[in-house]
C-alpha cells in the first residue's frame, strides 16, 4: 500500500490534506472515544488514534477485547488506496480433536488461539502511525491505572459469566470481593497497567519472544493450556491483504475476505439487490431477514467455496450468479424446503471503532476476544483475559477445522462504502460492528438505512433491526415487530421472536458519514456504551 509519509512516518498528506476536512472517532466505550479525541487533536493520524482507542478499549471493555485476543483492520489513506491488515489467529500447534474436547473447546485454557492484538496494534502503528508506542499506549495505561467507573451493561455482563469467572482466577481481576462489581464502581486494573507500561517500554517483541512470553507460555503449562513458547515466537506480523468488494445501488463496497465475514457481507446486499423489496417497513425487513440467513446457511453447507468475483460459479459468494440462486429461492419460496437443523446463534462479543483524521485517512478497527469475557479464564499476573476463539472451529471437515495452526472463522466486517460516477473514489460511510452472526445484518441494515433510505446516520445505526438465523427463527427488536411482519414471517415458516428495543445481542455498530465538503457525521450504537465525537 503506497502511503505518503508523515514526519518521521505515516498517513498523511494526499488528495484529504488539501480538503481539510473534519476529523471524528467512533467506538464503543467513552474512554476509548477520548483516548482516540486526544490523539487526533494532538497532531497524531487517523492510524495512530485507531490504535490508541483500541489500546484504551483492551482496558475499558474487556468483556470484549484485550491482549489475548485478534484484531483487523481496513486502512484507507488520503491517496485513495485502501488495503486489509489481517490479524486473524491461529490455533497452537498442538491443537487437535484428540488434545481439545467439544466443552474444552468452548471455554477454559485449551480454547485459546495465540493472540495477535498486541502484535497487530503495534505493527499497524508502527508501520503507518506518526507517533511513537509510548504516546498512542499512554492513554490506556492511564485507565487501567486511575480506573474507570462500570456501566450498568458492564455490571449485567458480569453476571452473566460470574460463576465462569469464579471457576478461575480470572474473578480476582474482574469481580472484585467476588461478586460483578456494582454500577458506579471505580474499577482499576493494577496488573494490566505494569504490563501494558512493559510493552510500552520494552517493545512488543517481548510478548512473543521475551519475559512476558515466557510468563504465558508458563502460566499455559501449569493450566492444562496448549499454547507453548514456540507458538509465541512464531507469531509474525499481521499480513497485507487486497480488500474484497461489490458494487450495490451506485456505490462501491469494500470489506474484509476470510476468514473474516466480508463475504456473507458482500453476498446479502447482492441477494437483496435482485430481491429489489418493495417500498414498505414489512417487506424491507422480511427480505433481510430472508437474505442473511441464506447466505449464512450456505456458507455452512459449503465451506470449501471459491472466493471467485469474477467467475459466475454458483458456489463462491462473491458471484452474481451465487446471488441470482439464493435470491430466486426466495423469491420461489424454495428455501423453506431446504431442511436445516437450528443451532444455536453463537455467542460473541467484539468491539469495533471508526476514525477519521483531518487529512481523509480512515481506519476500521475491529477486535475481539469471542465470546463474552471470552475463555473466562487469565492470566492472573498480567491482567489479560486469553480468548476462545478455537469454540467457532468445526470438528468435523472443514476449511476452518480444529487443528494445529488453523485459523478460526469469524465475523468481523470493517465496511468501507466509496462513491462511483460523479462521486467515484469518495468515501462515503465507514463503518464496522460487534456481535457474532449479528455484525452481518446489523452492518446490512445500516448500509441500506443510509444508502437506500437516506436516513441520517445515527438514526440507521438506532433502528430497530432483524435477524435470521441459519435456520427457521428470526430475531425482530421489538419497535420492529409488526402484526403483519410476523404474520408475513410465519406464512413463509419462519418463527419470529421477539426480542427487546435495542437489545445486546443484535450487534453494535459504529459508523462515520463522509461528505463531500469535508464534514463528517459519528454515530455509536446505543445497544452499548459507545460515544461518537467530531473535530470540526
């Protein structure tokens, strides 16, 4: 990716540094929105707040995210080049179908991948960020320090893994006198502090090759855990990756590829693009609903699918003839005949943020220690909770299988949306979202919302949304479930349920509004706890 440099290094300059435009952030934690706020105002790029908002997020959200997980990133600088930095993991070496059982796999120290957060963050910042480590890793070293009080959400997730958490020494950190800390609650993080102050100054090398890695790899050891040295040592960089994209309604779109979920992504919009729904709320939604449970069922029933744009293979997600079939399935109600099981929504949780700076370089960070508090056990020394993302591995054949070194399949989606005609190579939406399964239909939903609706981004990031899942059910936030939604839905032999107004467990998008004069409009999912700020 060519970059004009920044003094000493960087993004910078480009066709954005003439425009002057606004710089804004976005993310799902008020600590984070101002360790980012604090970067951009203090001369530092869109690059470098990214990562000091992420680093903030690993301390103020670590339900989430933190050292022991994955981060991606998309990267679009002032010059118009955009490009992928992939952080996903990869399992330890000696993982297998005989060294991990199904229930080890789904928490506990056998279900962690070797995390790349670290290595990602400080790769990214190096390599693109114009300030050194020390001053984009202050903000969060600062947090974990003074501490930060616990939201309501915060008190509820606690208690949703408290007896998880107490099973290890992982309530020491996080529960304080053994119980979900209380709304309000100071919550310092002292451990997480001394280890982020040591990477900060000693480099992150020493996570994979030093004393820190040491300290994990023992801590693995004396836990059953299967994450060695080695594994450590042999965790390169995050590699650069061309973006995968599609053109919807007169615009470009630009994601992530796998293992990430870009496709099913790319996949629904064109799938809703050939259903062409009719004006009204009801119709809108069924096909969405519709649209992101096909793509995901095929994705399940076709794991070894080409990613193959130009070609016109009925299997890859990206072609139109893929979406020509799913689309015509539904229209002939054929996809109701397929007969598919109903697992379970995997669970998930994740944060993502968006920023802008002045010059029009834009990142779309997203990152994630799977599910909630992930493998809810951590290093008690260090103050990291260790993810468990081996849970999303099928143990059967798979491109994504339980193995050594395989890479587990996610969701996460940073979503660029360019203008084409007059308009052509203008970002126009940026945005990217948490939530499994979810960060799929709510990125879908917010992208029809501003692209198709002209809605106003923070109301599209608000609406209610919908959900289908692999198999009969749809998830429907409640403002959106009509008498004549519903009935729709079960006529086609689908099993609507109903959820709460902007309940958690539909996604949590955060999003930026590029317009052509230079301004820009933030929005935070209010499902959580983020804030969006803008510099004029």
């Amino acid at each position: 990716m060519a970059m004009r440099a920044a003094s000493p290094r960087g993004i910078a300059g480009g066709r954005g540094a003439e425009r002057g435009g606004a710089a804004a952030i976005a993310t799902a934690f008020p600590c984070a929105t101002t360790a980012g706020l604090d970067i951009l105002r203090g001369g530092g790029n869109a690059v470098d707040a990214a990562v000091a908002a992420a680093w903030a997020l690993c301390v103020c959200e670590p339900s989430a995210s933190g050292l022991g997980g994955q981060t991606v990133l998309l990267v679009h600088d002032a010059d118009g080049q955009t490009t992928v930095i992939d952080g996903h993991s990869c399992a330890p070496a000696a993982a297998s179908l005989r060294t991990i059982s199904p229930s080890e796999q789904r928490r506990g120290y056998r279900a962690a991948t070797i995390p790349t957060t670290p290595a990602t963050l400080d790769w990214a910042q190096q390599r693109y960020g114009g300030l050194s480590r020390q001053q984009v890793m202050a903000p969060a070293i600062r947090i974990a320090e003074a501490g930060y009080p616990i939201t309501a959400l915060q008190h509820r997730q606690a208690r949703w893994v408290a007896d998880h958490l107490r099973a290890s020494s992982a309530a020491e950190l996080f529960m304080p006198e053994n119980v979900p800390p209380p709304v309000g609650f100071m919550f310092r993080q002292p451990e997480l502090a001394a280890t982020l102050r040591r990477l900060a100054e000693q480099g992150i090398e020493d996570f994979y090759r030093g004393a820190l890695a040491r300290e994990i790899a023992n801590d693995m050891r004396s836990h059953g855990g299967l994450i060695t040295d080695q594994d450590l040592a042999g965790c390169g960089p995050p590699a650069e990756r061309a973006p995968i994209s599609t053109t919807y309604g007169g615009f470009r779109v630009l994601t992530v590829p796998p293992p990430g979920g870009g496709a099913q992504l790319l996949a629904a919009l064109n799938v809703l693009a050939r259903l062409a729904p009719e004006g009204c709320e009801e119709d809108r939604r069924q096909a969405i609903a519709l649209a992101t449970s096909a793509v995901f069922r095929e994705r399940d029933l076709n794991p070894f699918a080409p990613l193959d744009p130009a070609g016109d293979d009925e299997g890859s997600p990206l072609s139109a003839a893929y979406a020509r079939r799913l689309a015509a399935g539904i229209s002939a109600r054929r996809d109701e005949a397929l007969r598919v099981t109903q697992p379970a929504e995997e669970p998930g949780d994740t944060t993502h943020l968006s920023v802008c700076d002045r010059h029009g370089n834009i990142v779309l960070l997203t990152q994630s220690i799977q599910s909630v508090f992930g493998a809810k056990v951590a290093h008690r020394r260090l103050g990291f909770l260790y993810n468990n993302y081996l849970c999303t591995c099928p143990r059967t054949p798979h491109e994504h299988a339980l193995r050594g070194g395989c890479r587990p399949r996610s969701n996460v989606s940073p979503t660029l949306v360019m203008g084409t005609g007059a308009g052509r190579g203008r970002p126009v939406l940026a945005l990217g979202a948490a939530g499994s399964r979810r960060i799929i239909s709510a990125l879908l939903q917010v992208v029809i919302g501003v692209l198709d609706r002209d809605l106003d981004v923070a109301e599209a990031v608000a609406a209610p949304r919908v959900h289908g899942l692999r198999g009969r059910k749809v998830w429907i936030e409640r403002p959106a479930a009509s008498e004549e939604l519903l009935d729709r839905l079960q006529r086609r032999g689908r099993e609507p349920i109903v959820k709460p107004a902007r309940d958690f467990a539909m996604g949590s998008v955060q999003a930026l509004r590029l317009f052509p004069d230079g301004s820009v409009r933030g929005a935070a999912d209010p499902r959580r706890d983020g804030t969006a700020e803008v510099i004029p």
